[in-house]
C-alpha cells in the first residue's frame, strides 16, 4: 500500500530549534524516524497499514530535514535520541520505535537511555555501529564531506548517491518523485549547512556500548545488497547477536521499508501483533 503521510505538520520544541512531525490515528503509539539526509515521507508504505492495524502513528524529521529547524548546532545519535524521548513523552508513551540507518542507531539508543518509554524496535538498514576505519580514513572521509556537501551541487550529490548507490535492487514506484523532494529540501537555506555538520558529528559509537542495556524486543532488516555494510550477512548475524529478529532482505539496500514492502509491511505488522499482545501496549 502507498499511502501518504497527512500534511497537519506539528512542532516540538527543543533547546536549539523545533522538530516536524507529523502524528494521526489512535491506539498505540509507533514513532518513525528516517536516516541521515532522508525525509519522513520515506515511510509512505507503512502509515497507512499501521493505522488501518489500529495504532497511533507519529513520523518525525530529523533535526534541520524537512520541515524542522536550521538553528540547531548540536547533531547526531544521542541528540536524535533525546529528541525521540521528548517526542514520545509528548505524545503519551511507551511507543514502539521505527528507525531507519542513524535513526535505527538513535532508537537503540533510547531504548538504552528510557526502557520505560520505548517498548520495541523496528530497524531497518540499521547502523549500530561505526564499521572498522583507521583514523586517517575517517579523516580522509570527513575532508569529502567537506567538499561534496558544500556549494551549489551538494544537494545534487547527495540526491544522486541516494537514488544509485542507497537504493541497490527494487526501487519504489515513487523514488524519482521522493529524490527530487530531498534534493529540494536539502536546496532551502541552511539545510545544506546543517547536513555537512551532522556528517562530521555522526559517530554510532556512543551507542554501540549501550546496546547490551536494550531490554526491548527488536526486529531488524538487512538489506542483501545495502552499500552500507561490508558484508550484510555478517552484520545481520552480528546483529541477531545482541537477541534481535532480523529478517534478511532480498532485492535490497540501505531502505528495505522503501524498497520491500512486500516484506516489511507483513513482518512489521506481525511483531507488532506479537507484542501487543504480550502487553506492552497495555501501559500505553
């Protein structure tokens, strides 16, 4: 099902700026928040099959996408965690927590910090950990960012990397519309800026260490072909490691919940069943 997300844009206020989300439907709570450079209308596909299950649904930028603030400084796991915190607290918690690339890591992370508020995960393409570089790479790597985030082509570039390289293996009927949006929303003032600022803060590192603390029940999916694993079969069992369900994703890369509905829907909506009746969400 591709169903859009509703266009009543609220705003909650943090320290350095507001976030946008979006919130409809009642029930229990799920939050969604998508990955670096990505807007919440990446989770087309899942809203409306999570209404119709029964579930209040609020899908959230990332600090500076979309429709939040430019003013904020301070990017990053943590800091999207203690956003997603705020959000659920806000919103009247627990909620089980969508979180896509970094935003899969900030969702970890919270779980990690509030095991009250967040009740489960659902992860897709999930970073939870910086892949093994020598400093000079990193370094090298930051330099880049510094260059291909900056000037008149960043936005086509992070475009272009989004739709080639991130989208390996079935595409959704709806990515050259969804690409030209971020290329346009990463082309207003100051968003650029604040993209190459969270590319040089973003370290999953701080949340790695926290994993072990993670009490929620977790579902992760691993795209077969995401560019963003050396090797996805070792990081799906790495991942599995720490006591998750994951589901290997054929035909896919960094987006599974973009590119395979087909499988994240059902598989989603089924954990969901599984844990609501189990009574998480009796405390919300």
């Amino acid at each position: 099902m591709n169903t859009s997300i509703a266009e009543q844009v609220r705003y909650l206020q943090r320290p350095e700026g507001r976030i946008s989300y979006t919130v409809e439907g009642a029930g229990p709570l799920v939050v969604a928040v998508p990955g670096m450079g990505d807007l919440r209308s990446s989770y087309r596909e899942l809203v409306g099959p999570l209404l119709e299950a029964g579930f209040r649904v609020a899908v959230t930028d990332l600090r500076a996408h979309g429709q939040s603030d430019t003013t904020f400084r301070v990017f990053g796991d943590i800091a999207t965690g203690q956003d997603l915190i705020a959000l659920i607290d806000e919103l009247g918690g627990p909620a089980v927590v969508l979180g896509n690339s970094m935003g899969a890591a900030s969702a970890a992370w919270a779980a990690a910090e509030r095991p009250d508020a967040v009740a489960g995960l659902v992860l897709t393409g999930p970073l939870l950990r910086d892949p093994a570089q020598s400093r000079l790479t990193v370094a090298a790597m930051h330099g880049m960012y510094r260059v291909l985030f900056a000037g008149p082509w960043g936005a086509a570039a992070w475009a272009g990397y989004y739709r080639s390289a991130l989208n390996r293996g079935r595409t959704a009927p709806w990515l050259g519309e969804h690409v030209a949006a971020l290329r346009a929303n990463l082309s207003e003032p100051g968003r650029l800026r604040s993209f190459r600022h969270l590319t040089l803060q973003l370290t999953h590192s701080v949340v790695e260490p926290r994993l072990p603390e993670v009490s929620a029940p977790i579902l992760a999916f691993v795209g077969d072909l995401d560019p963003d694993f050396t090797d996805p079969a070792a990081e799906a069992e790495w991942i599995a490691s720490l006591g998750a369900e994951v589901v290997r994703v054929p035909e896919s890369g960094h987006y599974p919940h973009a590119q395979r509905p087909d499988i994240v829907v059902p598989a989603t909506l089924d954990f969901l069943r599984r844990w609501r009746e189990d009574g998480w969400a009796a405390r919300a």
